[in-house]
C-alpha cells in the first residue's frame, strides 16, 4: 500500500488549511473535556488527601461552655472514633500598616502539639511551643495577604484586652480549605484570619480553664453521622450547644463539594456541548472532504481496490486528522486545566495538588471524535464505493430540479444574476444548506453559551449589591443589644443611616429536608436592605411568619403556605412552627427573613438586636473605622463594597475563567466550520464557477456567488443560532445553580450581537482567506479537468 | 470458417447485453442486445458515435458496470458471478484501464501513479519498467499538474499495462489530446498490443484510428452495427486526422 500511503500523506498536505481547520475543532472538543475532567480531578483528588491525612473532623459542634469531664463520655458515645474538645473564640486583629478592620478566629490545639483532628499542615515555621502564650500559628492565606512570616507580630484584641502575638509559623487546615469569615459569603483573606493558640493560654483568656465550646469527632468505619449527632445533641444540650452537625454541614466541606459539584456538572455539559457540536461538524466536514474525492474512489475502484481497502485508506486519513486534533486538544487542555485548576487553588487551599490527565479521559475524546470523524468519513466513502465504478467517474447525475419559488415570484426581478444563481444554488441543495446553515447555527450557539455568563455576572452582582445589599457596612455586636444601640451609633463620623438587625442560627426543617442557617430579624421595608421579587421590585416582609430566598424554599421543597419547623439555636432553643409566607429572590447566599418584632417574639425577648447597617459617607471611612475598633461590643465589621469586589473577583476567577476558556474555544470552532464550509464549497463548485467565468462572468460575480453564499448562509444561521444557544445557556444555567451564587438566566442583547458578530466575522475572515482562489481561478485547467 | 484472431482462444464472450440507465425522470437504453466475442492478443476499435454505448460496452466487459439483462463469460466463467468481491478480483488482476481524462491521482507522482497498481497486483512489472515501456521514466518523480496532456496519458498506459493484464480497455484514448499526441499514445497501446500480447479494446468516435485495428466493431444506437476485419493493421504514424 506504499503509494496509498504517499497519496494519504500528500492529501493530508494539500489538505492542510482544512485539515488545520478540523484539527481546531476535535481540540477545541477535547480540551473542554480535558479541562473540566481534569481541574475537577485535581481538586477532588487534593481534597480527598487533605482530608484524609490530616484527620479532618467527620461531626462539629460549637456550644456555650461545658467541662472537659464530658469528653470522655462523648468518646462513648456508639460510633465514635476520636474526640478533639476545643476552645474557639472571636478576636479582632491589627497589622501593623493595614487600617480596615480585621476580625478573626483563634482556635484551640493541645499545648505545643498537633490536634488529633483537623491536623494542621506547616508551611513555614512551627507549631506554637508549650507553654507559649502569645504564640500563634496563622492560615496561610491571612499570611500571604499580609505578608506575615514566622517571627512576626501582630496585635490582637483578645476578650477585651490588647496583645501582641507572634507568628510561629504557617499553616494550613482542612477545616479551612475555603476560609470564610462567619459573615461572608467568600473569602476575603485581608480582613478574615484564623490563629491557632495553645489550649491554655486560650482557656485562660477566655475563661474557659478545665472547660471547652468546641468539639469535632471522628467516626468509626461505616457508621453513620446521624445517631452520633443524636446523642451529641441530647449531651450537650444543657450546655448551650448550637446543635451537631456533620461535614456536609461544615462551611469550607460545604463550598468545596458545591464547587465540585459544580465542577462535576460543567465537566458533563460543557464537554457534552463541545464535543457534541465538534463530533456533528467533524461528520460533516470528513463527508464532505471525501465527496470531493468521490472520482479518485471510482478510479482506485477501477483498478482494483476493494471497498474495504478504500474505506480503510479514508478511515486513515481520518484517524491521521483526529490524531492531530487529538493531540493539540490533550496539549492544550492539560495546560488550561493546570491554569483553570490554579484559579481554583487560589480559593481552595491544600498542602499540595495532585495533577493528572487520566488516560481514560483521553481515551473518551478519542473516542467520541474518532467515532463521529469516522461515522462521516464512512458514510460517504461508502456512498461512493457503493456506486459502479464507471458512474461515479462520471459527476454525479444532475438532480431532478423544478423552478423554484425564487423563480416563479416577482422577486427575481430585482436580483442580478450572481444573486439569483446563490438563492437557486441553495434551494436546490436543500439539505447540503441545511448541514451548512446547522453547522454554522451551533458554532453561534456555542460562541452565544461561551459569553451570555459575562454578562449575567454583571446582572447577578449589580442586582444583589443595588438592590439587596444596599448598606455601606454591617456591624456585627459580641451580644445581643437593646436596639436603643442604634443611637449611639448615629454619632459616629459620617454615618448617615443606621439599621438594626437581629440574626438567630436556626435550623429549618421541612418534610425531609433541613437547612442550618440563620434567621435575620429586620423592618418590614428597610432602607438599607432590599427584599426583592422575581422581577426585581421592592417586597415588603409580612408581619408575621417567615420569608426564604427562592432557592431554599425550593430546597427545602416548601411553598408558600407550608409550615416550616424552626428550630432555635440560641435563647430558649425553643422549636416551633412558623408559616412561609413568601420567598424572595436574591442571586447570591441563602437567607431566612422574618419582620424584626416576629422574630423577637419567637425568641421571647424584648426589641433585641445582634447588629447594625450603617450607611456613611465615603470620605469618613477611616475615622470610622477607628473609632468602631475601640468599641468592645463590635465583634466584627463587614464592608459591602469591599465584598462586592471580591465576589466579583472570585466569579471572574473562577467560572469566567473557566467560560473565557470556551468561548476561545467556541470562536475557533466558528472560524473553523465558516472556513472549511467555504473551502469545500470552493471545491465543489470550481468547475462550475469557471464555466461561469468563461461565459463572461467577471470576477467579482463569481467571487460574489461562493461568499454570497456564505454570507446569505451565516445570516440565516443566525436566529436558528440564537435560538439553540439560549436553549443550551438555560441548560447550562440551571445546572450549576449553587447555594454560594446563581447566576440569572439572563441573556444580554450584547451577547446576542456578540456571537453574530463572531460569526459573521469568521465569514468575513473566510471570504478573505479564500477570496485569492477565487480571483486565480484558471477558466482552462478548471473546464479540462474531471477532478 | 472464421477467420483466427490473434492466438485465437476466446476471451470474453458477451451474449444479450442491455443496460438501461434511470438519469432522473429518463430511462436511458445505452446497450439494447449485444452479442460479441473478443479473442486473446488481438486489437480491437470500436467505434461509434456519442451515445452509441461503446463506453457502457466496455465498462461492462471490464467489470466497471454491470449489464440490465444478458451476460458475459471472461474465460469460460461468468462475469459477475461472484458479485462485487468477483469483479473487484477480475479487474484488479487481468484488466487495465485508461481513461479519456487519464484519471491521474493528482496528489501522486507519475511513478507512484504507477505504484497504485502494482501495489496490489499478483505479478507486477516494477513501476519503472511500466514507465520505461512508454518512454517516461525521466518524469518519473513529476506530479500530474506537471506534465503535458500526453504523458498524463501516456503514464496511465504504464499504469493500466504494468499488472500485465490480460486486457487493455482504452475509453476515447485520444479524446483529450491533439493529433500528434494523440498518435504517441497510439503507438504505446499498439506497442503493448504488439510485444506483450495484451488483448486490447479501444473505443473511440474517430474512424481514423479505425485502422489500426484487427477488428473494428461499429455501434449505433445501443447496437453492433456491423463487425470489420482489417486485412492489415495500419501503423499509427501513418495515420492523421
């Protein structure tokens, strides 16, 4: 098969331009896959590893205070493993040279030791030595973001009293993989760090000697959180617990599984999406490339080949195009995913990450273009070699052909000849422009899934921070006040506006399903904080019963009208029945609101408050800032603004680095599928266009009839792309749906010009590249030939 | 007493050959009953105006079509007997072809053109050699678009004759080529004819070429019109047209 071989090869080199064309598309299907496999492996792998040899905690509960004593009998608890008591505690913490506000978490481990839960991995420096009391280990990114190294101090705030601390070292914990401050919705390592300081001094400072408010466990093998939560709650009940719960519970385990979850998701659809519309184009585009051969099959037939000879040669120079693509598409979807999985690691933080493209993987993009190359490749060798040898050297019959409707209206009047010869052409290969006009369709779809989220982050973002986040700040008090705190707080440089809230951690139950969160007491129509509907306007609380944003409600399956169970995690720890009475829309978190009197009632106390939205003017920030620090009661202050810009930062990070990826991706299908829809048609229609020439068309006629066509097929691809991308987009959007963050389905009228521009401009690209051909097209050569 | 042709056994044998092709909406009758045997070694035209079936004839005796009604024996055995796996077998070892459009790979040199055939043939003469047979094997290395009208034909010679097949079918050799040219490519096929003994059919509408022959068979309208014996075969030099 020596000059098959040579005929392969040299096909392959002609080819080329196409082959290129083609090799962009099988990557651009595979590195979706391999991107969102792999990144979603490598964050699934290092979490299972963090977890597992650093002893990560199976159950938590935080409590009030209780004894040491009741350890024990919480190791007898059925199904315990190991018990680790602790001492957790607020702190409020200054850098030297950073002015906002800094709240943070000082943890308890046993003197100059490694817990025996949520072991700590040491970047730099040690553990805090026995017998240390201003000795702490700090989270590596509270270090980063400030620069800290071991041997350096910081000022603390510890219970009332100011200390200096020294960092002993560097760390990192799998309870904080994803280290949130307790009124964040992401993380924000300026202003959220967590310490971790010897049992002893800890207690001592918090008056917590011989006594603990923390406990995590471990499980023995196989058993089940549930009973263990069961008895722990019945156990430390009396001593204030806010209730057990197991990791899927725990915040960092929580966001972590969404964002696999997520990830798990995109790496079904997006990949589904791509390699599907790669695998439909490449079955096109191989048929077509083998059609314009259809002689060269009849001639090798004739001289003896079997089918089976012809379609292996074909099936090779098809393998030989998926290899290239294949190839390009593993190179480069390793090097994305290295990047897409780094964006992530920012957030997610692990002693190391594990990286690998699985072979399986590979094999999957292989197979899925080989297969669809393949299936088109097939189909129309076959439909060559099945013709007699002596008819498929003939051109193909001419079709049976009637006037068409272009003909019979008035309309042809009005067109000059190039244009009416485009219109007939595609009327009359009805199905070869419907391929065409599909192929392009999807590429528009795809560019259109590839850039709607851009714009619906904007959307999700303006809406949660214009219309529900409407404060400055929200500060946070140690204990629950007498609203009459608010007074004071109007003094205060530059405030404008204060509001009170009240937050009290519940637990939801509906039918089977519960949710841990907190209800937040408010006006029935604050100035500060939105409530809003479906459509964005402003809702007013009811006097009574409980509101939930949309996605809990839908979580926990309730619907306006159904009693939801609340159980109270503070005060009286009372459960009782509360009516939904509404649900609210918010894109970001998930809340449970009440009117502040109802939620004080509840609660059986008076017009208690837990916290205050201020709004200030800008210009007084700082001394603001100042003067709230020296504030004993303020536990904690948290800045809108600022939180609007890391929200907006961490979105962009990581889904739109992941969506700038594929509309890459989505762009060089475009091209690709324009061009080679070009080239072939350039192919087929060579002879054809010269005759045209011969009979005295000019140039730019003839040039004007292929990308005429082309343009007339890019605009009907249009609206059928729209259609098919809004459609994917809504897939896509419900899918990755998350407790953090929903983003809306909203398509902006720029992402719709966006991927028609894009297209458009891979026509236009097309029509250039392919526009010296048709200029050089030689009249004689062309009409000589057969080929 | 019929006249011996060439070493006188018989080669093909067509008996009530008819081919009826469907062309849209219009069933086109190309044969309409033909009848006719061709000996081993001899050189036989046909020659018929377009749409006499000369083509469809010869496409049907080299295995390239097969007929509507009526068969053909290729050595005793019946043509198409062992369907499409037989007729790819018969062509790939005893016949060669050379085409009006001389149906070049283009992507080939005009020796791997060669070695497209000889690849898969039982007994081969090596490519160069076929080349040599026709006076090319210095454009050996040179792709189609490089080469003149006549040698693109001249190199499909080499390639339908390097499987030393026992048949030559030539469909309008000279169809494509001008009157000089066309007289080379005539003398290569009469060459082949002479040294190697190949039984050799070449249709064509050109009754000048008509000379050459052993036997010129005269189509018309689907039928053998009438069946001419040369009683000496004129050189192809001393032809023109």
């Amino acid at each position: 098969m020596r000059a098959l071989s040579h005929k392969l090869l040299r096909d392959l080199s002609v080819l080329r331009g196409q082959v290129a064309a083609i090799a962009v598309v099988i990557a651009a299907g595979v590195m979706t896959l391999i991107i969102a496999v792999t990144s979603l492996d490598a964050i699934r792998y290092s979490q299972q590893a963090f977890y597992r040899d650093y002893h990560f905690a199976e159950v938590f509960t935080e409590l009030k205070r209780a004894p040491e004593h009741l350890a024990s009998r919480i190791a007898a608890i059925d199904g315990v493993d190991r018990v680790h008591t602790r001492v957790i505690a607020p702190v409020r913490l200054d850098v030297t040279g950073y002015d906002d506000p800094i709240s943070g978490q000082l943890i308890s481990i046993p003197d100059g030791n490694q817990p025996p839960i949520n072991r700590l991995h040491l970047r730099e420096g040690r553990l805090p030595a026995s017998g240390r009391a201003d000795a702490v280990a700090v989270s590596e990114p509270f270090a980063e973001a400030h620069g800290l190294r071991a041997g350096d101090r910081l000022q603390a705030i510890i219970n009332g009293q100011l200390e200096t601390l020294t960092v002993s070292g560097i760390v990192l914990s799998p309870e904080y993989v994803y280290q949130l401050g307790p009124a964040d919705l992401i993380p924000d390592y300026e202003r959220f760090g967590v310490l971790w300081m010897n049992r002893r001094a800890l207690g001592r400072a918090f008056d917590m000697d011989g006594a603990f408010n923390s406990v995590t466990l471990t499980l023995q093998p196989g058993v089940e959180p549930a009973p263990v939560i069961a008895g722990l709650d019945r156990l430390l009940d009396d001593y204030g617990s806010l209730g057990a719960y197991a990791r899927d519970e725990q915040v960092s385990h929580r966001i972590l599984s969404q964002e696999i979850d997520q990830l798990a998701v995109m790496a079904v659809i997006l990949p589904g999406i791509f390699l599907g519309v790669s695998a439909f184009l490449l079955s096109v585009l191989m048929g077509r490339i083998v059609r314009t051969q259809r002689q060269q099959v009849a001639v090798l037939k004739a001289f003896g080949y079997s089918n089976a000879e012809l379609v292996r040669h074909y099936a090779l120079l098809t393998a030989l195009i998926v290899l290239v693509g294949l190839g390009l598409g593993v190179a480069a979807g390793a090097w994305a995913a290295d990047w897409v999985a780094a964006l992530y690691m920012q957030y997610f933080r692990f002693p190391d990450t594990r990286f690998e493209v699985r072979p399986q993987v590979i094999a999957l993009g292989a197979a899925v273009s080989g297969a669809a190359a393949m299936l088109g490749t097939w189909r129309a060798v076959r439909e060559a070699a099945v013709l007699a040898p002596a008819e498929a050297m003939r051109p193909p019959a001419p079709g049976v052909f009637r006037q068409g409707w272009l003909d019979r209206s008035g309309l042809r009047r009005w067109l000059d000849q190039p244009t009416r010869i485009i219109f007939r052409n595609l009327g009359r290969h009805r199905l070869k422009a419907s391929l065409s006009v599909l192929g392009i369709a999807l590429s528009v779809a795809l560019l259109l899934v590839g850039s709607y989220q851009f714009n619906a982050i904007d959307e999700l973002i303006d809406t949660q921070y214009r219309k529900v986040l409407k404060m400055d700040a929200i500060v946070h008090l140690n204990e629950v006040t007498s609203q009459r705190a608010a007074a004071e707080l109007h003094h205060y440089p530059g405030v404008r506006q204060v509001e009170p809230f009240r937050t009290v951690p519940v637990r939801l139950v509906h039918g089977l399903h519960d949710y841990r969160t907190a209800i937040e007491g408010m006006a029935r129509r604050p100035a500060l904080r939105g409530l809003i509907d479906g459509a964005g306007g402003q809702q007013e609380l009811p006097a009574e019963g409980l509101v939930l944003t949309d996605y809990l409600a839908e979580h926990l399956d309730a619907r306006p009208g159904d009693l939801i169970e609340v159980e109270f995690k503070a005060g009286h720890r009372r459960t009782v029945d509360v009516p939904l009475a509404g649900v609210v829309a918010e894109p970001l978190g998930v809340g449970a609101y009440m009117a502040r009197p109802a939620l004080n009632r509840l609660m059986r106390e008076g017009p208690a408050v837990s916290g205050f939205w201020l709004a200030f003017d800008r210009q007084h920030e700082q001394a603001l800032y100042r003067e709230l620090r020296d504030v004993p009661r303020v536990a904690g202050i948290g800045l809108i603004r600022r939180a609007e810009t890391d929200i907006r930062g961490y979105i962009e990070d990581t889904a739109l680095g992941m969506m700038s990826v594929m509309l890459l991706l989505a762009a060089s299908i475009a091209f690709a599928v324009v061009y080679n829809s070009a080239r072939i048609a350039f192919a087929e229609r060579e002879r054809e266009l010269a005759t045209l020439r011969v009979l005295g068309f000019g140039r730019g006629e003839v040039a004007w009839i292929l990308i005429g066509e082309l343009v007339v097929l890019t605009l009907m691809a249009i609206p059928l792309g729209w259609l098919l991308g809004t459609a994917l987009a809504w897939i896509l959007t419900e899918a990755i749906a998350m407790d953090m963050f929903r983003i809306p389905f909203v398509i902006s009228r720029q992402a719709y010009a966006f991927s028609a521009a894009g297209v458009l401009a891979a026509a236009l690209l097309s029509a250039v590249l392919i526009a010296p051909r048709l200029l050089r097209l030689d009249m004689v050569t062309a009409l000589k030939s057969v080929e | 007493m019929e006249r011996m042709h060439g070493d006188g056994s018989v080669v093909f044998e067509a008996r009530g050959l008819t081919r009826v092709y469907q062309m849209g909406e219009v069933a086109i009758h190309a044969l309409r009953g033909v009848d006719l045997d061709l000996y081993a070694g001899e050189l036989v035209v046909m020659l018929g105006a377009s749409g006499s079936g000369k083509s469809t004839l010869l496409n049907i005796l080299g295995g390239l079509d097969a007929p509507t009604e009526g068969t053909v024996h290729y050595r005793g055995e019946l043509l198409g007997a062992g369907g499409e796996r037989g007729l790819t077998r018969f062509r790939r070892d005893h016949v060669g072809f050379v085409f009006q459009f001389y149906n070049m790979i283009p992507s080939l040199t005009a020796l791997e053109n060669v070695a497209v055939v000889t690849d898969i043939a039982r007994d081969p003469m090596s490519p160069i050699e076929a080349l040599r047979l026709v006076g090319l094997e210095d454009r050996r290395d040179h792709f189609p678009s490089q080469l003149s009208g006549g040698e693109q034909q001249r190199v499909a010679i080499a390639r339908a004759v390097a499987k030393r097949p026992a048949v030559l079918m030539c469909d309008e050799p000279t169809g494509a080529l001008d009157s000089k040219t066309g007289i080379r490519v005539l003398e290569v096929i009469e060459q082949v004819n002479r040294e190697i003994g190949t039984t050799t059919v070449v249709i064509t509408h050109n009754a000048v070429i008509a000379e050459m022959a052993d036997r010129v068979v005269r189509l018309r309208d689907g039928r053998i019109d009438a069946i001419e014996e040369n009683p000496e075969r004129a050189e192809p030099a001393s032809l023109s047209w």
